[in-house]
C-alpha cells in the first residue's frame, strides 16, 4: 500500500489531499477563492497567485493534521504541473518540491485532466477502453484511453470551452462568476423556448461560440428594446442546445470506439442536466459520473491520477518546469 500526498493548485482553489493506493481518501483539503474573484466576474491571475501563496502552507498542514500521519507515512509527493495559470502552478509546485526534497520523496508532475478523470475511480475502477468527457472552465475534449497512460484526443473545442461558455452567458444575465452551477438551477424553472443555434463542427470536436455569442447578442437586443428576458427559459435554451452538441458527440464515439467505460469529468460534470442525458442515453453498466463534491478542483484527484504515475515510475526531478497548456497526450 502507498500513500501519496497530493496539492492542486492551478486555478482558483488551493488544496492538499492524501489518498492510499486502495483510493481511500485519507484527508482532503480545499480552500476556494472564489468569493474574491467573484467581484470581478471571473479569475484574476496574479490576485490567484497571491492567495495560493498565502494559503499554501496552511493547507499542506491542515491535511497532514487531518490524516493523522507524520510525512514518514507517505511514499510521494504529488502536484499539478499543467495546465493551468502559470503563476498558480508555480505556487503548488514549489510547494511540492519543497516537501519532496526536504523529507526525501519521489516528485509526481500531474496533468490536471488526468486527475479530472481518474477522480471517478472512487466510483469503481475502469475497464479499458475508457471514452472521457472533459468539460471544465478550460477544456471541452473526448478522450479515448487505451489504459491508464494512454490518452488519445478525438475531440477538442475549436474556441471556448463549454464551463467558460456558461460562465460567459450567465454574466450577460446578471449571474454572479462561476456561472455554470447558477445556469443549471435556473434551467430547471424554464423552458427552452428561445432558438439559438446549434454548434455545428463536424466530426468530434466542438464549437460554443457561435452559441455564446448568439445568446449575449439576443440577451443585448431584447435589453435594448427593452423587452423582459425571462431568463429561466433563456438559460434553459442555452443549456439545452449545449448539452445536445455535447450528448451527440459522445454518444457517436461511444459507438464507433466500442468503449467499456464513460465517464464524464471536470467542473460541468456537476451539472445536473448533463448528468440525467448520460443516464438517460449511456448504458448503466459502463457509465460512471463523478461524485458531486469532487467535479470542481481538488487535490482529491491529483492523488487517485498520481497513483498511476507512481505504479507507472513516472516521476518529475526538481528541474520539471510546470507547463500552462501542457495536452493529456504528452
Ligand atoms: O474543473 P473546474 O473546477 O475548473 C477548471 O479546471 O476549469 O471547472 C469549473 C467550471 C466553471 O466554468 C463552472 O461554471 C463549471 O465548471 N460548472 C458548471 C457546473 N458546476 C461547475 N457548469 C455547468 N453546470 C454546473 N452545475
Ligand atoms: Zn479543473
């Protein structure tokens, strides 16, 4: 058994887990920032930078504290490496390499989609191969893994990603930064009753601008005429035609990859509505869908993907830069 002490910290939550290799979760701790960037309706990289570094060290001890173990206990050190916002991940990796040369561990450089994925193994195991959906506030991808270091994209957005597209139509709509959770609750009251277009891109790749756009410029002229927006149905409407570009891509490579395991990862995996259209429309026996609480950042996560890279000797030296865009295939 091992056990790996994990720290994220490559956008707007500061965190620090330890998970064995039985993926029990032995302690985890997150401290979001949000309520900060909140004010400016969205992440402020250096303001992110400067809180990592003021709750870094609390959150390392608040999570050795919370195991109960001493750093004796603990066979690596984990961190995000990419992507993210660089001086954030700077944070967390110099943080990490402080631990892991000072108490004599391996260093383990995580990409942060892998620990989306692998998150999902709290639920159970997978059984190769795996089809992702990868939707956050950076990155709407389908990934094809062969096993658990082979990543293969077969769709990636051509502009924005759908969490930033969320985000992007709730500000226009007077939704407070992140967005997407506050889109999701409002669909429920409405319906989808306004037409926008849907993203056509051909095969699996994605494109919500043309969404976006079309839902801030419809949202502009009705405030401009000074129509009423009943903004239920337009959250609805946008979160629909979304999540339809979403499902149809999925679906299909589920089919032409004759895949074993789906898994949907990253913060809009949260999303209730994307969560029914996968149960609806994936068979019960190969879907998993992340536990709730861990979708968003954690360093939860980090671990369950680090175990891989332990069982897999794959480990950083102290000169490993961290990489902002780092892909899933490196
Ligand atoms: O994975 P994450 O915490 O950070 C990134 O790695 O990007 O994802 C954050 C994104 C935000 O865009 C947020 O609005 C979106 O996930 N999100 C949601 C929901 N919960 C979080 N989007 C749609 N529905 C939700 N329930
Ligand atoms: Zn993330």
């Amino acid at each position: 058994m091992t056990r790996i002490l994990a720290i994220e910290s490559s956008c707007d939550e500061t965190a620090c887990a330890i998970v064995d290799s039985d993926m029990n979760v032995i302690s985890s701790v997150v401290t979001s920032q949000i309520d900060v960037h909140a004010r400016f309706g969205g992440v402020i990289p250096e303001v992110a930078s400067r809180m990592h570094v003021e709750q870094i060290s609390v959150i390392v001890n608040e999570a050795i504290k919370q195991s109960g173990l001493t750093m004796d206990d603990i066979d690596a050190i984990a961190y995000t490496i990419g992507p993210g916002l660089i001086g954030s991940l700077h944070i967390g990796g110099i943080a990490a390499k402080t631990l892991a040369y000072f108490y004599n561990k391996p260093l383990i450089g995580v990409h942060h989609l892998k620990g989306h994925i692998f998150i999902n193994e709290l639920v159970r195991p997978f059984v190769y191969p795996v089809l992702a959906l990868v939707v956050s506030g950076g990155h709407s991808e389908l990934v094809i893994m062969n096993n658990d270091h082979d990543f293969k994209i077969i769709g990636t957005t051509m502009d924005d990603a759908v969490g930033e597209s969320y985000d992007k139509v709730a500000r226009v709509i007077g939704l407070e930064y992140p967005g997407g959770p506050k889109i999701d609750k409002l669909s429920k009251e409405g319906n989808r009753s306004y037409k926008l277009p849907i993203p056509k891109v051909d095969g699996y790749n994605f494109s919500f601008s043309g969404l976006k756009n079309a839902t801030i410029t419809l949202v502009n002229k009705m405030k401009e005429r000074g129509e009423e927006i009943n903004t239920a149905d337009l959250a609805c409407s946008f979160q629909e035609a979304a999540l339809e570009e979403l499902m149809k891509k999925t679906l299909a490579a589920i089919k032409e990859y004759d895949v074993k395991t789906v898994l949907a990862a990253g913060g809009v995996a949260c999303n209730s509505r994307l969560r029914e259209l996968l149960a609806e429309n994936v068979d019960e026996t190969k879907l998993i869908l992340p536990p709730l609480k861990l979708c968003t950042d954690n360093a939860v996560m980090i671990a369950c993907a680090a175990h891989h890279y332990y069982q897999n000797n794959q480990f950083v030296g102290f000169d490993a830069s961290s990489s902002p865009s780092m892909s899933i295939e490196e």
